[in-house]
C-alpha cells in the first residue's frame, strides 16, 4: 500500500520548522522515520504535511557530563549506543538500545523519535521514564521542559502539542550505589518485546535497598513504571520478589494481541521482575563493593 497523499516541506532552521508545523495542524515531524514512514505505508496515518527536520543544525549531538546525558532530536540510535561515555555515566540506556530492533534500523532510527513517538512496547519511553528524564521541546512560544512524567498521556500519545517539534532528550547520571538490569522477551530478537522490564536497585550505605523501580514494556497502554521498594525493602529474597511481582501486576494491564495471551504477559511480569531485580541488586553490590576500595 502507497502513502496518502502529503506535502514535503525540509526548513533549514528550527524556527521554519515550527512556523512549518504551526499553520498545518495534521502536520506530522519526519527525523527517522522508522515509526512514521510504516504508519504512512499502512495508511494508518494521513497527514496533509511531513515536516523533514533532518537538514536543522546542531541537533545530531550526545553530550554526556556528570549530571547525565544528552541526546539530540537527530542522534541515531547507533550512535548514542556506541558512545562508551553513555555506557559509563547511564548504562541503562545503552543496555535498551541494544534491545532496539535491528541495526538497520538502529542506524536510521533517532532515540528522541522514539520517545514521543510514545508506544508502550519501545524501550526507550519507558526507560526516560524509570530514570525520571525530560524532554525538551520547542514551539510557537519558546523552549519548554516536559518531565517524562509528564510526557505520556495515553496510547501512542504525548503531550507534545502539533506545533512543538521535540529537540533534545535528557537521562540524568546514575545515582551512587545504584544497579541497573534489562531483559525482553520476543518471539525473535529485534521484534517487538511481549514483555520486558528495566530495573533500578539503590543500596543505603550499609547496603541494604534503599529504592526499587521497575519499568515494563507491552504491559500497559502507555509506558509504565512501578515502585517496588516496599516488598523489597527487608531484602531480595525468593518470597518478597513474587510479592514485588504481585504489586507489578496491580498497576500494569496486560492484553492480549497477536503476540501473546494477557495470561502469557502477566506471567512473563512476574518472571522478568524477579530476575532483573534480582540482577539490578547484584549490580548495585558490585558497584558499591568497588566503590568502597577506591
């Protein structure tokens, strides 16, 4: 199937571009087009305007510094996951991108793409949201912050506005004493996940948790994060980890789709939840192992 027909506008600065999306409000933001360009095939999408941002300048950039990493709206997929400064000042999101379909698509896809592209079976939505990122964004009335919190409204939607085109992606640096784990599960590698989940473990000072959080993918309608510190706060053990698992699934909605039974997707929460926990708090007690002979 061929796309509707559309106009094609390619502006060379961020200004033309707003001013672009601004007067066409079915206007749609092309920068990989990995999500965009099969919504069009399919005609499951159909807007009058595709807005090509690929020609703004000075948004290809991943800057990293000890307060986290930045990631601009034209950074690659590829290229933020081979930067070994990403790896070492926020690992977790360099074990998603891994995850991250194929590299083909790595090499074109952008990160910052993905994010508002907002679907709850990407890793990178519900990453921003378990490190407590931010998406800035520009517009008609200036630069605006969104908090990851703050950017996920509903299914395949964020709260960008039509005429806001998202410029620069933001994962704070990992706190001290803090382990990170990632595993999905696919029916191939590269397919989308029938269930995966992130986590974070924070040890206190004596190293027992001090914080637990949980992202999951292909659970919920929009990417979703739970807080397990309560279960988990006398220590990771076979029974609190069922019963972290059992908080998980109060909050998450699996469904059932062509890929897998809600039945299958609930069981898969509860066994990803106790082995990436349980990897996230030995990475936590490695960390803080080493830290304590430096």
């Amino acid at each position: 199937m061929k796309p509707a027909p559309f106009d094609y506008v390619r502006p060379r600065t961020l200004d033309e571009a707003v001013q672009a999306l601004a007067g066409r409000p079915e206007a749609k933001v092309l920068a990989g087009g990995q999500s965009l360009v099969p919504l069009l095939s399919m005609r499951l999408a159909a807007p009058s305007l595709l807005v090509d941002i690929n020609a703004l300048p000075d948004l290809d950039h991943v800057r990293v510094d000890e307060t986290g990493v930045r990631i601009g709206a034209l950074a690659r997929h590829a290229r933020v996951l081979a930067d070994p400064e990403v790896r070492r000042v926020q690992p977790l999101v360099s074990l998603a991108l891994a995850n991250v379909a194929h590299p083909t698509i790595r090499n074109r896809g952008t990160t910052v793409g993905s994010l508002v592209h907002a679907d709850a079976a990407a890793e990178m939505p519900m990453v921003l949201r378990l490190l407590e990122g931010s998406v800035d964004v520009a517009g008609p009335s200036g630069r605006r912050t969104i908090e990851a919190a703050d950017l996920y409204v509903g299914p395949l939607e964020s709260s960008l506005h039509h005429d806001e085109i998202a410029v620069e992606a933001f994962f704070p640096t990992l706190p001290a004493r803090t382990g990170v784990a990632f595993e999905e599960i696919s029916r191939r590698h590269g397919d989308y996940a029938m269930c995966g989940v992130a986590a974070l473990v924070t040890l206190d000072g004596g190293g027992a948790v001090s914080r637990v959080r949980a992202g999951y993918l292909s659970a919920s309608d929009v990417p979703a994060v739970v807080d397990l510190t309560e279960p988990l706060a006398g220590g990771i053990t076979p029974a609190s980890l069922e019963q972290a698992a059992a908080v998980a699934l109060t909050q998450l909605d699996p469904e059932t789709d062509i890929h897998a039974t809600a039945a299958y997707r609930a069981h898969l929460v509860e066994v990803l939840t106790a082995r990436v926990v349980t990897a996230a708090y030995q990475n936590a007690s490695e960390h803080t192992h080493q830290s304590t002979q430096e």
